[in-house]
C-alpha cells in the first residue's frame, strides 16, 4: 500500500513528467504563438515610442497643450501598449477622430493602428483555438497544466541540488540535456510560473470565477466659493503621471453639472471643471484591476523588457520540450521481452533507472547472458516477486535525489521484506551515480546492507559503485562477476553510445626504464588545442591504428599544464606499443574523458596515495597541486632503480611521508599490501580526521587494501570502507 510519504515522494516526478506529455501538443501551440504574440508590443513601442517619459509628464503638463492644438478635445486614453491617444477635432490638423499623440507638444502623430490581420489570427488561435468558450476552457486547462509542471520542476530542481540552500548552486554535470534542463530551468522557471499563473486568473475572471465586490463610491460636497483655476492649476492633475492613467473623459459642455472623469489604474474620479475639486471617487473593482496587471504580466503589451522576457521564456518552453523528451524518451522505451518467465529462471536481473543510463547497461549484460543459454528474466526492481527457481540475483540501481531510490525501484526494500528470499542464492549488486553526490549510489548500498543481514545470501563479488556512467568501471566489475561464477558471457569492447571528439597533443618528452622484467616509459603530451579542460585523475584515451575501441590511461596535470602519463610496455599491447613509437615532436590523437569521482578533494586535512607500478600517474599531478595538503604517497614496485622513472617528476618537499615496497628486491615492504597492513591505524586516523584516501593501480591491489582496512575498521568499531567511499573520503581508480 502507498504510504502518504512515499506519495509526495512521488508526485513531483510523475506530475512534472505525466502532465508535460499529456499536454505537449498544446503547450507548444501555445508556446509558438505566444512568442509571436510577445513581438507584438515590442514592435509597437519601437515603431511609436514616446521620446518623453509617460511617468515624468504629468496631465496638469499635457492639457494645456492638448487645448491649443484642438478646437475639441472628448477623451485622452493610455491604451495596453502605454500609447497616448486622444479623441479630439482640429481644423488646423485637419483631423477628426481617435489618433496618437506626441507628449512632449500634443500634435497628432498617427492614426490608431489597428491589429494586423496576422496578429489578429495569431491572437484568436493563441487564446481560443477559434472554438470560443470551448477553445478557451482548454486553454485555460493548460495553462494549469503548465503552471503545475513549472511548479513540479522546480521542486525536482531543489531535489536535484540536494535543497533550496544550493538551488543556484554548482550542476553537476552528467549528460547535456539533464545539465542545460537544469540550467535553464533555474532561470526560466520563475517567469514561466507568472506567465502560467497570469493565464489562470485571466481565465478565471473572464468566466467569473474569481470575484471581490465592488466598493461603495464615495461622495464629496462642492466648495461654492472656490475660484475658478485654470487646468494645470488642478491639484488633481498635477498629482497624476500619464503612466498612472487609464483615461480622462473631457466635459461635453460648459456646465457646473457636467466633470472631467478621469479613470486611473485603481479608482474612477469625478472632478469639478472649474475649480478641480474631487466631486465623487468610486475604486475601480479588486476584479479590474488584478485582471489589468495580469495581463500585462501575460502579454508583456507596454514594456520592451517584460516583452522580451516573455519571448525568451517561450523559447525556454520549446528547449525544455526537446531537452525533457530527450530525458524521458529511455524511460517509454519498450521493455525487452523475456524469453523465460519469472518462475523459470535460474538467474534474474533487476534494474532501477531514473533516466534510462542505468538502463542502458543492464541491458547489454542481460543480452549477453541470454546468449550463452542460460535462462534468465530481466525487469524492474519494482517488478521484484517469488523466483522459485533463482540460483543468481544481480541488481543495477541508479540513486535518485538525496539517496533516494529510483522511479521504478522504489517499492523494491519493501516487497523484499514482506517476501525475502529463503534459500541459498548468489547475489551482485552495481550501483550507478556520481560521487559529487554526498548519497552517491545510497540505494544501492542500502540494498547491500539489507542483503547482508541474510545468512542464506552470498555476495559473489563486492558491490561496485560506478561514477559517471563509467565503462571501464562497469567491464571490471563484469570480469569479476564472470571469473567468480565461472561464467563466459561475452563483454561489449565499447559499452558506450557515441565516439568522443579527438584532440592533438604533441610528445615533448619522454623517458624510458627498462630491465629484465619489463619496460615502463612516461610521456608528457602538450595539448595543441589551448581550450582543452582537464585535471590530474582524468582519462586520456587514445585508438590504435586501426582499431575501434580506444584504451584509457589516468594522466596528471603537470605544473606548467602539459600532460603525464606512466605506461607498461606489453609486448602484444597494441596501444602501448603504438604510444611507445611516437617520437618527441610527435603529435598523438585522444580525448579526455573527465573522471569527475577521482579528483583531488581540495578540502580534505590530508590525502593519503596509495599507487602499484604504473598507477602512479595521476598523483604525479595531484601531489604539488596542493602545498598545503599533509601527503602520503604509499608506492609499489618490482625494484628500487624502477622508482628513478618518476622521482624527478616529485617534488619530496610537498610530501609528508613516502614509503616503498618492492618485491624483487630487499626492502622493508615487499609488497604494497605490507605497507597499508602497517600504516592501517594512521590510515584509519586519518579518514576519520577529515581527510581523504585515493588508490590507483590494480584491482586486486585496491581489494586487498579496503579488505585490511575493513578488517581494522571492524575490529576497532570504525566506519568501514564502503560508508567512507559513500561520503567521497575513499576514491579509486583501478584496473
């Protein structure tokens, strides 16, 4: 059953996205004529713009003028569009009839214009679809609708920013559309919900659902013994700007009984033509006035800028169309028919995404176990249910929000709960986010927890957290999961959707140690392309001639901004020896690949760098990147003479500590893994003071190293790995 909790949990995403789709076709009729209606005003104002401002002349500086330009003056009007106008008769100007008007001297400028035939068809589409009441009603329902998916919006903006505190905070960027979404969005969004919101009360006062009552008028008792003034001596008039009036109907004759009845934006004025007394005042109505300002709040008709605010809000509308489609569309895509059913299968998966990435990659592992004959079904996590034949559960899962579980996992911990698995069964479960998140892959992990506290539940390999869609990640930990079940499900070389722009790097040096175990090399790469963004702990890939699939290698950021990369020599390495051929001078073609979740955390206490061989690479960049960072760099290698490979690349000045381990020669530390066993208590220290633990180098090296901690953290009640790596405190990057 649907919790009251769990339903406000829901009702923003699958407002904002239901009610978007539901009423698409309309919002952007809408949308597409509003902007050209927007031009509208903006094209009167610069075709007739008053060189005198309407709130600096005031009608005591404007009568006068009007009554010697013309033999008779009926009406001065400030029409929608702020238009001075009057109705008047002149033999000298020839002109009879209502005209425009020049402020600063009231001679005529130009007849009214009337509304061209193509704005008056726009006007009639935008507003009632040419069905009258019945076109009008269902643009004012879409006007809910918008008013309710901008609101939605930015809820899930605030959720997605972890609070209203970092609402125009820094957006983590993980794919264009979901960033630009965003990023428009926290700009857009407050316009758009006054351009919606107008749309509602123009809608609801035009079918008199919203009313106020009128106030009484008041009347005032005329003063006989006042002299008689002249116009601009009208205390009243001198009060009044042109930009605070609606009209001032003149007297039809010269008569005590006959008033200058002058409407201003909230009440109408009854006034002596004589003496400029007030004689009767009524308030315009609440219903009058909220509906003036809401539709100029809607049309933009008076002002350039609100216009082109509007203009640019409507644009917003039609990118966020593109860019939400471009959101939602993995999450309609058709679900992939099992070709076993739940009651069958001996191995299940289960998937929860949020915009479909998650997806993505469940679905190429599902494929490649269905191609080796196993019997296996594939669904969402919400979809959990009794598998009375499962040997093997494997969970995908993106985190939604603030640790929140995904649209289609939400009901997942629950179900399991009410209906656990009561028999022996091997699991793995994959987490996906990004570990700018404080929750980063907190469903994930949860699940894990619950897991563990069932005894008959084996974990065949540890849960893996991938950062950023990360292939190289994903294919490590679909190695592992073969190689512990004995499986050979066929791994994609590129699990990936599009290949990457290449830049040009130029080698400007490169050092070589060789000896009987093997041959390393460094090169540093100049990128010729000045613009190129990157840091130490990011990805350089490169293809080999002739080949598809491009090969990853963790680089560090040299002081003078160059690039560095450590590489092994394989004697059959395709990309090794292609790279190891390329002369100084030499240009080289690769990408970057930005790996957001192995970045130096510049407000960590300390930094402890934990490298085997080649995995030295990036902290080559990140340890005299920051001065002030108490340093620990941890190193293995086979020799001691392997380590002049890269000791003249580091600064020891900016180390706090550097211990070695090599295993083919005497040392202290014969593996790295020595090391971590006997620095574990300051390790551990360390983490709890706030500061950071970054490991590069071989899996197995990474797993024998959070396995000691894990095994300290455990016997001294300390956090374990897993909680640290949640928080960011641990980083990786292994291989």
């Amino acid at each position: 059953m649907l919790t009251s909790k769990d339903f406000f949990k829901k009702i923003w995403r699958y407002s904002h996205l239901y009610l978007a789709v539901s009423s698409a076709l309309f919002l952007l009729l809408a949308t597409i004529t509003g902007i050209i209606l927007a031009f509208e005003p903006i094209q009167k104002q610069l075709n007739y713009s008053q060189k005198t401002s309407l709130e600096s002349t005031t009608l005591a500086e404007i009568l006068p003028k009007l009554k010697s330009e013309y033999d008779e003056v009926f009406e001065l009007k400030r029409n929608e569009d702020d238009l001075i106008s009057v109705s008047a008769l002149s033999m000298e100007h020839d002109v009879d009839g209502d005209f425009l008007i020049n402020i600063s001297n009231g001679k005529p400028v130009v007849e009214i214009p009337k509304q061209s035939a193509f704005f008056e068809f726009i006007t009639s589409l935008h507003r009632s679809l040419f069905l009258k009441s019945t076109g009008r009603w269902i643009i004012g329902l879409n006007s809910v609708f918008l008013f309710l998916i901008v609101f939605s919006g930015i809820v899930l903006i605030a959720k997605r920013q972890n609070g209203w505190k970092n609402f125009f905070g820094k957006i983590i960027r993980l794919d264009f559309p979901s960033f630009s979404h965003t990023f428009l969005g926290r700009w857009m969004l407050f316009p758009l919900l006054i351009v919606s919101l107008s749309a509602i009360i123009l809608f609801l006062i035009r079918f008199e659902y919203l009313s106020f009552t009128e106030t009484k008028q008041q009347e005032f008792s005329v003063n006989q013994t006042l002299e008689n003034k002249n116009i601009n001596e009208f205390e009243v008039f001198n009060n009044y700007s042109l930009a605070e009036i609606k009209s001032l109907e003149f007297p039809f004759m010269e008569d005590e009984e006959e008033y200058f009845i002058l409407t201003t934006n909230v009440e109408k004025l009854h006034i002596h033509q004589f003496t400029g007394q007030i004689v009767r005042a009524e308030n315009l109505a609440t219903n009058n006035i909220l509906y003036d300002w809401n539709l100029f709040l809607h049309t933009g008709k008076g002002s350039i800028f609100w216009s082109i605010i509007l203009v640019l809000s409507g644009f917003s509308i039609l990118y966020f169309i593109i860019s939400g489609t471009q959101m939602a569309l993995p999450r309609f895509k058709r679900k992939i028919k099992n070709k076993y059913t739940a009651k069958d299968a001996e191995i299940v998966i289960l998937y929860g995404s949020e915009s479909g990435s998650t997806q993505h990659f469940a679905t190429l592992f599902f494929k490649s176990v269905l191609n080796t004959g196993k019997k296996v079904f594939f669904t969402t996590l919400n979809d959990y249910q009794d598998f009375p034949e499962l040997k093997t559960l494997v969970i995908f899962t993106a985190t939604y929000g603030r640790g929140e579980a995904p649209h289609n996992g939400q009901h997942f911990i629950e179900k399991f709960k009410k209906n656990p698995i009561n028999k022996s069964v091997n699991f793995s479960i994959v987490g996906f986010g990004s570990s700018q998140y404080p929750d980063f892959c907190q469903f994930a992990i949860e699940i894990q927890s619950l897991f563990s506290q069932y005894e008959n539940l084996s974990s065949v390999t540890p849960i893996s957290l991938i950062d950023n869609q990360s292939s190289d990640a994903f294919k490590n930990w679909w190695k592992t999961w073969n190689t512990n079940l004995n499986f050979k499900t066929v791994i994609p070389e590129n699990v990936e959707k599009k290949k990457p722009k290449l830049h040009s790097f130029t080698v400007i040096s490169k050092e070589t140690y060789k000896d009987e175990f093997g041959e390393t090399f460094t090169l540093i790469l100049q990128p010729n392309n000045k613009n190129i963004l990157f840091q130490s702990g990011d990805l350089l890939g490169v293809f080999p001639p002739n080949e598809k699939v491009e090969r990853l290698y963790s680089i560090g950021k040299t002081e003078k901004g160059a690039i560095i990369l450590a590489i092994k020599l394989h004697e059959k390495g395709l990309c090794s020896n292609y790279l190891n051929s390329i002369n100084i001078g030499k240009k080289v073609k690769g990408f970057i690949k930005p790996n957001t979740h192995f970045h130096l955390n510049t407000s960590a206490k300390s930094v402890t760098f934990i490298a085997n061989g080649t995995g030295i690479a990036p902290f080559l960049g990140m340890i005299h990147s920051q001065n002030s960072h108490q340093n620990y760099l941890y190193w293995g290698g086979r020799t001691k003479a392997s380590w002049q490979l890269y000791q003249n690349h580091i600064t020891e000045n900016y180390l706090t500590e550097l211990k070695f381990s090599f295993s083919r020669d005497d040392s202290e530390f014969n593996y790295l893994q020595d090391v971590v066993e006997n620095e574990k208590a300051n390790i551990t220290e360390r983490l709890n003071n706030g500061g950071s633990l970054m490991i590069c180098g071989s899996m197995h090296m990474q797993e024998d190293v959070l396995a000691i901690l894990n095994q300290y953290a455990k016997e001294n009640d300390f956090p374990f790995c897993e909680e640290w790596m949640a928080k960011g405190n641990i980083q990786f990057d292994t291989y």
